[in-house]
C-alpha cells in the first residue's frame, strides 16, 4: 500500500520531491499510526465490500473501517458479522489465487459494539484474522478499556511468529470525557491503561458525533468542529494528554459527515489564488467543486486538526479521501526546516534563518516538531517546491458520482 499510487509515473515525479514510501499492516507501528490518515468508514452489512477492493473502486484509499456499531441496526448485528465473515472470506481467496495482491489491500480495521463482540470475532476470524490491522474501540472508557485491550494483548501474545501485530484504536466519545467535571479524571484514568498496553495503542481517536449529541449540537458544514465550544475545549484536553511527544501516541481528527451539495450561509473559505497559481484561470473551475459541495469546510477542518497535530481523519465518503491524505502531504519548505533543523542541532548552533528566509529555526524548540514532519514525510511524500496540496487535488474530479 502506498498513498496517491493513483498517480501516473510521470505525475508522481512532476508532483513530489520525494514520494511516498510503501508500507503494509506489519510495518513498523509508528509509520502505521501516521499512515491510518483518511479511514473511510462503511457499514459491515455492505454486500460488496470486497468487490470493491478488488476493483479498486476508491481510488486512493489506504483505511477501510468495517462498522459493527453505529452504522448498523440494532437488529442487524448478527446479520452484519455474518456478512463481515463473508467478506474477509472473499478478500482472502482472491489473494490465495492471485486475483488480488496481498500489498493491494488496504489497511482494514473493524469498529466492534462491546468487548463482548470482540472476544466473539477473535475466534469467528480464525485465519482471517491477519487480513485485519486491528479493531476500533467505540465509547472506551476506563469501566470498560481494560477488558477490550487485554483481549488484544492475549491475542498477540499467542499469535503464530508470522501473523502481525493486531492493534486497538480505542475511540474517545463517552460523557465522562466531554463533561467538564470528570473530564481530567476519566482522561487521566484511559491514559494509565493505554500505557499499560502501548504496544497496541495504534491511534487515539476522537468521536466527535457523540460528543455533540450529548449536548444535542451537530455542526453546520459551514463549521469546523473547532468552533463548536464544549467539544473544542474537551479536544484541547484530549491533545494535552494525549498529544504530548513523551507520551508517545497519534491522535485522529473526528469525523466529517457532509458529502452532498446544500445551500451556504458563510462564505467560501478556499482562497482564490493558491487555484489561480497551480493551474491559472482553469483552476476557478476547481475551486468551484470544492465550495458548491461542502468539501471547503472539510479542508479548513483537516488544517485545523493539523495545527493542533492531529494525524488522519475518520470519513463517511469516498469524495473525502483524496482531500484529507493531500493535506498531509509536507510541503518543500516544510521539509527543509526540518531537515536542517534536524542535522544542525549538533551543540554548535541555537537559531538559523530558514532555507526559505522567512522564519528563524530554533534547534532546540523545534526539534520535536522537525521529528514529526520527517516521520510523516515518509507516509505522504514530499512536495516540490512550487508544488502545493491543491496540484493534488487536480485529480479528485475522478472521485466524484
């Protein structure tokens, strides 16, 4: 697997500095944990999951997220592992007889209901189960995050020496998280048994949706989810916990829901000149796709979770894929501060003026930034010089139907 492998050969080389390097789910877990980027959710019960994977119906996509729990009925939940049994099935036997290579496949994560269905499929898989990166834990709190990452732990600790490390991506979402008064504790409380099982902790994910229904709120697409209050300040808290570069976690945007065209109230919020300067005049055109749908205020969330280092999003649509992993593609300039930042923090300089001359890099403060633009540099490749996000973009017209 490898990102933007949609791109023609003379693409990539016109595009990137330095491409994106190919990865798999046994690569090492701090390259996979940045590597998760846009996971694109879909119901267990779809019928065609496989099919699509063969086909390559998604261009671009790295992270399918098979979903047991809110995606599905109530009803449906036995129908749903019955269907997701199928699947795996399928994606198993058509790389047995070579219709389809093992490096295709994208990473594959399941969103489980309970600890209780966890323990379930870690038998029902049986041989499937490598196919898998690891299983999504919704609602984790610390009544119940001990028992789903214990499951994990014995699994690995029995698995044959050629199965890959399975992973947990428990999903921040309860109401002791977002509500003020035990917020820290409960925060606190979830980090001491992540730590107790960091080997498996793949990403640390934010559910934003439950968050706001508990205070009975859903974003406008003209939002980001950092101008909804309550849930602003309860991600604050999870990256100052979280998002501390000791504590040693990647933590991932919350989800954006809205795919289809729908009247505005705010203004655009995609400048103009950036289109104007990767294409010229034909780029209003672009930049017009991207304001009717509600795709602008996406891209402004995506660079919103990126300043707060936010690694990788959770997405409902395949229009999403292609706008999430372009942003986090490291730009030329981005990549130079942190190389040099990086090679000259050797005791015999404090502050160098940039490659670009427009900022001052300190070695020291920004160390740890130029650590983390170098690890994601190697996921989503390096930009050339005049290139930007949105020459990536160029090709997200085939993702539309």
């Amino acid at each position: 697997m490898r990102y933007f492998n949609y791109l023609s050969r003379e693409e990539e080389k016109s595009l990137f500095f330095s491409p994106p390097i190919s990865f798999n789910h046994s690569s090492d877990k701090e390259l996979l944990a940045h590597a998760v980027g846009a996971a694109l959710y879909m119901p267990a019960t779809r019928p065609h999951i496989a099919d699509d994977i063969i086909s390559g119906k998604n261009e671009g996509l790295v992270t399918a997220v098979m979903d047991l729990e809110d995606a599905i009925g109530d009803k449906q939940v036995e129908l749903a592992e019955e269907s997701l049994m199928q699947q795996l099935f399928l994606i198993a036997s058509y790389i047995k007889i070579g219709t389809l290579l093992e490096s295709e496949v994208p990473l594959l994560l399941i969103r489980v209901r309970s600890a209780a269905q966890l323990k379930r499929l870690l038998v029902r898989l049986a041989d499937t189960i490598t196919l898998i990166t690891g299983f999504v834990l919704p609602k984790f709190t610390q009544e119940n995050g001990r028992d789903y990452f214990q499951q994990i732990a014995d699994y690995n600790e029995n698995r044959a020496a050629s199965a890959p490390v399975l992973y947990g991506l428990p999903i921040l979402e309860s109401s002791s998280v977002i509500y003020r008064e035990s917020r820290l504790d409960s925060l606190l409380a979830i980090k001491a048994i992540l730590d107790d099982y960091h080997d498996y902790v793949l990403n640390v994910r934010v559910g934003a949706t439950d968050f706001s229904s508990l205070f009975g709120l859903r974003r406008s697409p003209d939002m980001t989810i950092y101008e909804i209050a309550p849930i602003r300040d309860c991600i604050a808290d999870i990256i100052n916990v979280f998002g501390r570069v000791e504590a040693g976690y990647v933590i991932s945007g919350s989800v954006w829901e809205y795919f289809a065209k729908r009247e505005r109230v705010m203004k655009p919020q995609l400048r103009v000149t950036p289109f104007e300067e990767a294409f010229g005049s034909t780029g209003h055109d672009l930049r017009s796709r991207f304001t009717k749908d509600p795709m602008d205020g996406l891209i402004r969330e995506v660079i919103m979770d990126k300043e707060n280092g936010i690694i990788g999003k959770t997405i409902i649509h395949p229009t999403h894929i292609k706008p999430v992993q372009a942003l986090y593609a490291v730009t030329h300039e981005e990549y130079a501060d942190a190389t040099s930042i990086v090679a000259l923090n050797d005791g015999h300089h404090g502050v160098l003026k940039s490659q670009y001359a427009n900022k001052m890099n300190e070695m020291k403060p920004h160390q740890n930034w130029a650590r983390r633009i170098l690890l994601r540099s190697q996921v989503y490749g390096v930009l050339h010089e005049q290139q930007h996000f949105i020459t990536l973009l160029q090709g997200n017209e085939r993702a539309y139907v």
